[in-house]
C-alpha cells in the first residue's frame, strides 16, 4: 500500500498520543445517561471488534458496534480546535477513544488502516455530531459549528484486535482505491447521491450501515 503522509508535519512519526474511556454519565438537564465523557487512562487497553474494552456506550443506536468501534480524532486537528476554543484540548473531550500524534482528520480517507503492535484500524466513517455533543460541549451551537470546521473525527472497525498504551508508535497506510475523505463524507452525508459517486463510495469499504443505503438507492435507480 502506498504511505500517505500527512500535511503539516511530513515524515514525523505517529504515535498514540491518548487513550480514553469512560462511564455513563447524565448531562445537565436531560433524563438519559451517556459515555460521551471520555477520560484519559495511564495504562495499557484491550482493544477487541467492539471498541476498547471497559468503555461505556450507552446509545447503541447510533454509536458503537463494529464500524464504530475506535473514534480516533488528530493531534493536528485538536490544535486546531484549541486554538479555535480558546483553552488547552483535554484528550477526550469530544468523546473520542484515540489520540493520533501528527494527524489532520482532513488528510484521512475511508479505507486508511492504523496499525500498531497487534492492532489494526481500518477507517469506516466520519463522525457527525449531535445534540448530545452540544450539550457536552455547553453550546447548543456547536453542531453547526463543528459541522462548519469540516474536521469531522474518524471511525475504524477493528481489523485485528489487540494491547495498546499511550506512547506506542503507529504506522498508517492509505487506502489504494479512490480516496472519500472525512470532510466529503459530512458533506455528503444524507444526501442522495448521483450514480458515479454513489459507485466510488460502494468501491470502498465503508460503514454497513451507509453501504446499505447506497445499496438501496442503486437499486430504486435501477
């Protein structure tokens, strides 16, 4: 596979810069309970086709299951977002599992695979945010906000599972086929798409639950 580096800092080497996890926790004013609280652990974690184990999803709906297993979020772009909030980045703030050093969301396409010890990830979707997002983030603006920023962060199924801490070095290798970055993604997103995009999505190995979609939408166009 072709190495793809990224923009900002080329030829740094990534490493895991954070690991979250967290509990169910209730947000102010509202009746369910959530694990959007991520917080950054010391040792080592198990990462198995489910996530991280010990980490608490509470919406399984929309969140979790094997095509959302791992959120990762860029250092790069967590800069960004710093700058942009005011206030130094707390890993695990926008609920995210993995700290990628050296990393600009932007650069990553469907089909990217992270690789470190045992562990690979394979880039499914982006994320797109919701109105419990903005309520963890005390602003009801903000999914218009982080939708605006076109930074969206990144969810990997687990290719292969395995025992990772912060510090571990990881190698990321591009997606051979035609790239559909995290940015087009939130920009296409629920949106029907035509014929000769709608084949370029399918061609890559996307979430299930969008392949099905563009799947149906083939079909009624047939």
């Amino acid at each position: 596979m072709e190495r793809k580096r990224n923009r900002g800092r080329i030829g740094h080497p990534m490493k895991i810069l954070a690991l979250c996890t967290g509990n169910p926790e209730s947000l102010p004013g509202k009746s369910y309970k959530t694990g959007i609280f991520k917080h950054a652990v010391t040792g080592a974690v198990m990462i198995d086709a489910e996530g991280l184990v010990g980490d608490a999803i509470c919406n399984r709906k929309h969140h979790g299951g094997v095509d959302q297993a791992v959120y990762v979020e860029g250092s790069l772009t967590l800069d960004w977002w710093s700058r942009e909030l005011g206030r130094p980045y707390e890993p695990g703030t926008f609920g995210e599992n993995m700290v990628i050093s050296d990393l600009d969301n932007r650069d990553v396409a469907v089909g990217d695979r992270f690789l470190t010890g045992d562990l690979v990830l394979e880039v499914t979707s982006c994320r797109m945010p919701c109105a419990t997002f903005a309520a963890r983030m005390a602003d009801p603006k903000f999914v218009k906000r982080y939708t605006a920023a076109a930074r969206p962060g990144i969810y990997c199924r687990v290719i292969r599972g395995g025992v990772v801490e912060p510090g571990m070095p990881m190698e990321y290798t591009s997606f051979s086929g035609d790239k559909i970055t995290m940015p087009e993604l939130m920009e296409a997103f629920g949106r029907r798409l035509p014929g000769a995009d709608r084949t370029r999505y399918l061609a890559a190995p996307i979430h299930y639950k969008l392949r099905a979609m563009l799947e149906s939408q083939a079909d009624e166009a047939r």
